[in-house]
C-alpha cells in the first residue's frame, strides 16, 4: 500500500502543498485533477524523491519510509513516474536501454531470444513494430512517441505504483487508447497500483477508475467517485473553488 499523511511541500521557502492526506490500497487506481499550478506535479516528483523540493510528513510504500530513500533506491521499491521534459540520446539504442533497464530491475533473466519475445508483447501494447527498437533513444521522436516510449519503459519495468504525470496530454485518441491499454495490462498481470494526473477525461473511459481527487491551492479539496470526474466537466474547476 501506498500512503501519504499531513504532507507539506515547499520549494524555496514557498508552500506549495499542504495537509496532503492519501493512501492507494494495491491494484487500485486514483486520479488527480486540477487546474494549472495547484500542485499535482510538486506532488509527483516529491513521491519520487525530488532534492529540490523540502518535504515534511509522511511517504510510505510497502511499509518503507520513502523520505529516507534518495531517487534510485525509490525506483528499486518499483515506483515509477513518467517524465514531461523527455530527454533525447543519440546513439542509445532502444533495445540496449531496455534491456538494461529489465536487467536492473528484474531477478528473473532471460535469454536474449526469450527477451525479444518479452519486448514484442509489451510493443504490440502501444502498436509499435520492431524496427522501433533500432532507433536512438527518443532522438527525433514525436511528442505522441516519446511519451509512448515512456510507457514502454513502464510495461518494461513491470512497477508496482505507477505515476503517471499528464501522459495523455496532447495524444490522439488512438494512443491514449494504447497507454490505457498498457496500464490495464499492469494492473492485470502485477496488480500494480497507479496515481494517474490529468486535465482531460478522455483517457479516464479507458481505466477501471477507483478514487478521484481535486486538488487546488495545495490542498485536496474534494475526493469521489467516478462521477467526480463527470461533475468537474460540467462545472469546471471554478465551481470548486468558490465552494
């Protein structure tokens, strides 16, 4: 279980967020939603262990104190938090970083026939071909395949607590369909929890959605159901705020 208690998050002596209450049992799936610099992504990289920012309260997964974990060790639990500013490397090749990244990650080896294997399911997920794999590391990619490439590294790295830091923003509805389709894959197969930030509801028909938070101003000011989703698409974030 993830879990986080009376969090408060500052970056240069500047709250951001404050009196964060919120626990994710396993297998489950909440949504984060608000508008533009309420916090969501201070929350997302805080989980993972951001040194910029200066973290008071709780963060625990699996019984593990998060806030005595630099980053990596994090990452070692199976957290994993998607990237907005994805990096280009020339001269990475896909198939070598993954490869790398399942064997880091993983006790279980595999033969490198049986890796390939691996790799074509988890690519069939998001539509993409073999050829992909020869390709440098995001250089040259499109927004839509970067963050694709993202996900990739996700089904890759099999984690138990999924972050998903606006990963449908700026997608077709083709590959919002193939990210929640790779999420539901992980779900399934490692019953892997997810905290998923979006603007968009879009992608949301696609999940089996449990909880639903609104923050705004650093505080979680409501938290449902589904039907939350549906009520802040009629209303608008606005609505809440004068509330």
């Amino acid at each position: 279980m993830f879990k986080i208690k009376n969090l408060q998050i500052s970056l240069n002596k500047k709250n951001i967020l404050d009196k964060i209450d919120l626990s994710i049992k396993d297998g489950d799936t909440h949504i984060l939603m608000g508008q533009n610099g309420a916090g969501k992504s201070t929350l997302a990289q805080s989980i993972m262990g951001n040194p910029n920012y200066l973290v008071k309260g709780e963060i625990s997964f699996n019984s593990h104190d998060l806030l005595k974990l630099d980053p990596q060790q994090r990452a070692a639990l199976g957290i994993f938090l998607s990237f907005q500013q994805i990096l280009e490397i020339p001269g990475v090749k896909i198939y070598d970083y993954l490869k790398l990244l399942y064997k880091t990650s993983h006790e279980k080896k595999f033969t490198p026939l049986k890796f390939k294997e691996f790799l074509k399911e988890r690519m069939a997920i998001l539509n993409f071909n073999e050829e992909f794999l020869t390709r440098s590391l995001n250089y040259g990619f499109s927004g839509g395949e970067k963050k694709k490439m993202e996900v990739l590294q996700m089904l890759v790295l099999e984690p138990k607590l999924i972050i998903l830091d606006e990963i449908d923003s700026g997608l077709d509805i083709d590959a919002i369909q193939a990210v929640a389709k790779a999420v539901n894959f992980l779900k399934k197969e490692k019953q892997s929890s997810v905290l998923l930030i979006t603007h968009y509801s879009r992608i949301l028909s696609f999940l089996n959605i449990d909880v639903v938070h609104l923050l705004s101003k650093g505080k979680i000011i409501k938290t449902g159901s589904n039907d939350l989703v549906t009520e802040i698409e009629e209303k608008g974030f606005a609505n809440f705020l004068k509330a």
